[in-house]
C-alpha cells in the first residue's frame, strides 16, 4: 500500500482553508490512489471551528483520507509533514495596503521557519507553498528560517491564482477556453507591481496555435486592461464579496502543489514564486515569481531559461523587483524587532 502524505493546512479555520481541505481530501492534489493524512492548524480561538471542519471531512467519507486531526500549536502541526500549505495569516480588508500586513504576518512566519526547521519530515522532501500575504515575502521569512535544515528551493509562494487569473482573460478576450491558452508568465510579486506578461503565451483558436500577440490584435489592450485587471482581480474581489478571494485562491493553491507532485505538462510552464538563483538578473535568494517547468519523477523545478524582454517588461520587473527587495528589507527589520 502507498505510504500515507502528511499535509499540513494552517489558518484553516478560514475561509481559503475551508476550499482547500476538500481538494487535498479527496485526491485532486495528490491523487486518486494516494493516502493523506491531514494536520489542520489555526489560533487556540478558532478550535471549535476547526473541530466542524474535522467534522465536516470525516462526513465526506473519502477514501483517501486516512486521518484528519485539528491542533492548534506549532509542534503537532509541523511534526513529520510531507507538505505544507501555510494559508494562515491576517487576511487583507478592503482599502488595507499589503505594508500593514507585513509586520504582524513576517512573525508568524519566521516562527512557523523554525518549527518547519525542528519538526518536519527530516528529509529535503518536504514542499510548501506559502499563501498568506505578503506571500513572496513571507515565504522568504520561513526559509531563512529553516536554513540548515530545509533547502530554500523547497519554498514556494503562490503567484498561480494571477496566473490563472491572466489564462482567464486571454481565454474571454480571444473566445477561446482555458485549454486552448498556455504559458501565461506572472513575474514578480503577488501584489499590484506583479507583471502578467502574454508575449511568451499562445492560444489556439479553431485548431491553429499563434501567439498571444496576433490573437488578441491590441497591443494597446495586453500593454494596459489586460495587465491591471490580473493585477487588481484581488482587490476588485474584496470589494464586491467584502471577502478576499476564497475558492479561486483555494484552487489555485492546489493546481500548485499538484503540479509540482506529478510535474508541469510537456510544452507548458507554470508561474511559481521561488528563490531566485539570479536568473533574468532577479537578485539571488528573492522568492520572486518565474515560469517553471516541473518534473515529475524529481519533483525539482527548474526556471525556464532564455525568455526575451523588450524595454517595456524590463521596466515592469525592475519596478517588482524593488518592490520585493523593500518588502524583504522591511521584513528583516520587523524579525529584528
Ligand atoms: P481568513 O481570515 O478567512 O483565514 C485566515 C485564518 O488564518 C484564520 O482562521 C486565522 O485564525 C488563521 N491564522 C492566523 N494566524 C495564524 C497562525 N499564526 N497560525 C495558524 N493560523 C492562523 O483568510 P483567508 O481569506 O483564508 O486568506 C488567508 C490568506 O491568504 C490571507 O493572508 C490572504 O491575504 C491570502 N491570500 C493570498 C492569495 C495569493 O494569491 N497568494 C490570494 C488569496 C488571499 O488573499
């Protein structure tokens, strides 16, 4: 019998967790025949919900669910995890900048970095994705946290809801569907700076594949709309559901960790924050977001070389770039404190 995964969800008592934890359940993340054995953290003060979340899964009667438990401290959570989704943090409220976030969420990551460091699986196997915002800077707290222990290249911060968010529009603006669209590129931070970049995606629209470019017709529209709509979806969002994005991000969250289990698609890429080992000029160590490609027997990614950037996307990704070395500056600051 396959050895049962752990995966460990925090914050989820919230509302991503609560999409999220079905997905992980009932094998579209890792699969129809594989176990998992589910850890589900939040705060002491939401015990009770994350008891009707246990609850709520253990009336699902899935196969692949092996065990569900609820804790609600570090050491339980993180002990002997395969793979981590950590979507626990201060979520952010209409008309909040992502600098508020950053101090009180920079603590909890550096402290969930080291209990990453003292209780996971004491292998270079464990995987995570990091969700709660300020993500890409987040993600860099944890891992420098559990250095020496976990490589960085084991931490990740999600950029694949604007990635999917980018697939979507190129798919409504040509008529085509999501299957028809690939290679979409988020650069950068998940923040507004982000860069949605089509000039490497194509569609195929009635069997004959061209580029994003020549199937749109409007550069003005993919240099302007296109770009701020991915860029303010999640903004856009909040104000209309008064709730920051719950199932798309939960979603994307597991198209992720999916992906990087079983390995991107031949031909196709995918948007994953990851540590930059200078590629493109990104400064080494920044969880910057790149097009990866992933396989599946190794489960390493690689960032996909050799990509072309006119004067127009060198200016969108100096400006995620400063912005990403501020957020890590700041957040230095903030540990230190
Ligand atoms: P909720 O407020 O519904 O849930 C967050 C949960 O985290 C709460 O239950 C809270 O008690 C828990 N929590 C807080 N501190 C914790 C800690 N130290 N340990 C464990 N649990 C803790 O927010 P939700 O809408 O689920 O959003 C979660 C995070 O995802 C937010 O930071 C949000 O900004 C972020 N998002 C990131 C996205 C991305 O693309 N990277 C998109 C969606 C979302 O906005």
């Amino acid at each position: 019998m396959t050895a049962p995964l752990r995966v460990l969800v925090t914050g989820a008592a919230g509302q991503i967790g609560y999409s999220i934890v079905i997905r992980i359940a009932d094998g579209t993340v890792f699969g129809k025949e594989q176990p998992v054995q589910l850890v589900l953290l939040d705060v002491p003060q939401c015990a009770n919900v994350l008891e009707g979340v246990v609850f709520e899964l253990q009336d699902c009667a899935l196969p692949t669910l092996h065990s569900v438990e609820a804790v609600t401290e570090e050491k339980a959570a993180f002990t002997g995890i395969d793979y981590a989704f950590l979507v626990g943090a201060m979520p952010r409220r209409e008309g909040m900048e992502r600098k508020d976030l950053l101090a009180a969420n920079v603590k909890i990551f550096k402290s969930q970095g080291k209990a990453l460091a003292e209780y996971a699986k004491p292998t270079t196997k464990v995987a995570i994705i990091v969700v709660g915002n300020p993500a890409n800077t987040n993600a860099f707290i944890a891992a420098k946290y559990a250095a020496g222990k976990i490589p960085a290249k084991n931490f990740s911060a999600m950029t694949r809801l604007d990635h999917n968010r980018a697939l979507a529009q190129l798919a409504l603006k040509t008529g085509t569907t999501i299957g028809d669209v690939k290679n979409v590129i988020i650069w950068g931070n998940h923040s507004g700076t982000q860069f949605p970049d089509v000039t490497h995606a194509t569609v195929n629209k009635n069997g004959t594949e061209t580029d994003a470019y020549s199937a749109v017709g409007d550069n003005a529209f993919l240099q302007g709309p296109f770009i701020a709509t991915v860029q303010k979806r999640g903004g856009v969002i909040i104000e209309k559901r008064k709730l920051s994005s719950a199932m798309s991000a939960a979603k994307a969250a597991c198209d992720h960790i999916h992906d990087w289990h079983f390995g991107t698609k031949a031909g196709q890429y995918v948007s994953m924050a990851v540590p930059s080992d200078g590629s493109y000029g990104i400064p080494q160590g920044l969880i910057f977001s790149f097009p990866v490609t992933i396989d599946g027997a190794t489960r390493e990614w690689k960032i996909v070389q050799g990509l072309n950037f006119d004067d127009f996307a060198k200016g969108k990704i100096a400006a995620t770039t400063k912005e990403l070395e501020e957020e890590r500056d700041d957040a230095l600051k903030a540990c230190d404190d």
